[in-house]
C-alpha cells in the first residue's frame, strides 16, 4: 500500500550523522526501519509502515539539544530504550519526564536527540 499523500503530511527527514552507516545500522536495529541506497549512492530509509522516508546527511550540525524534537512510535517505551542502549545511544530523559504521556529521550549514535512515545 503505498504512503498516504496529503497536504501538510510530514513526508522526508533528513537526519544529521557523522558516519552513515553506523546510523543506518542503529535506526534499523532499534526500529526496523528499511534501509536502502538510492539511485544517486545514498542510503535512504523507510520507516516501519512505510509512511516517512529520509536520508542520513554528512556535513550538518547535529541536534544534541532539543529544539525541533522528533518522536517515534514505538510499541514499547521501556524495550525500546533497552535496544537503544544495545546499539548505542544513549538515553538522555527515562520515562517519566513528560507528565500524562508515556515517552523518553534519547541520543542516536550521533548525537542527535529524539523522542520515543507509547499510546496509553
């Protein structure tokens, strides 16, 4: 099925690195996401169901600091900040720290911070 396609839908991200493929390699261990080369070299990504793609960028700072914070839904925010530590981030809020919401922070191997969420 392919991605759903409407106005104002977050579509593509491009995510700071300092090595591409230790990126690609934690993104898709921690969360399944596909990685792929596109047709000019780079390595891409799909998220798990296939709705946001992106890249891994050299050459730009990288976000160790929240101020645009990205969050991904995870099943799990508790297992998922087990495999977070496994593959190499780091976490920098454990659960808890947002009152009436089930997230936490981390730091991917970077050093770019996100934020992971769990539905109640």
């Amino acid at each position: 099925m392919p991605p759903t396609t409407a106005h104002g839908k977050i579509c593509y991200i491009e995510i700071p690195a300092t090595n591409i493929q230790q990126s690609a390699d934690f993104y898709h261990k921690v969360f399944h996401w596909e990685i792929r080369k596109r047709g000019d070299g780079a390595t891409a990504f799909n998220d798990s169901v296939g709705e946001v793609s992106g890249a891994w960028v050299l050459g730009r700072p990288l976000s160790p600091v929240p101020g645009l914070l990205i969050y991904i839904m995870v099943d799990s925010v508790t297992t998922t900040l087990e495999r977070v530590a496994a593959y190499g981030g780091k976490i920098v809020q454990p659960v808890g720290g947002d009152s009436g919401e089930i997230t936490a922070r981390f730091c991917d191997p970077a050093g770019n911070v996100l934020g992971l969420y769990q539905e109640p």
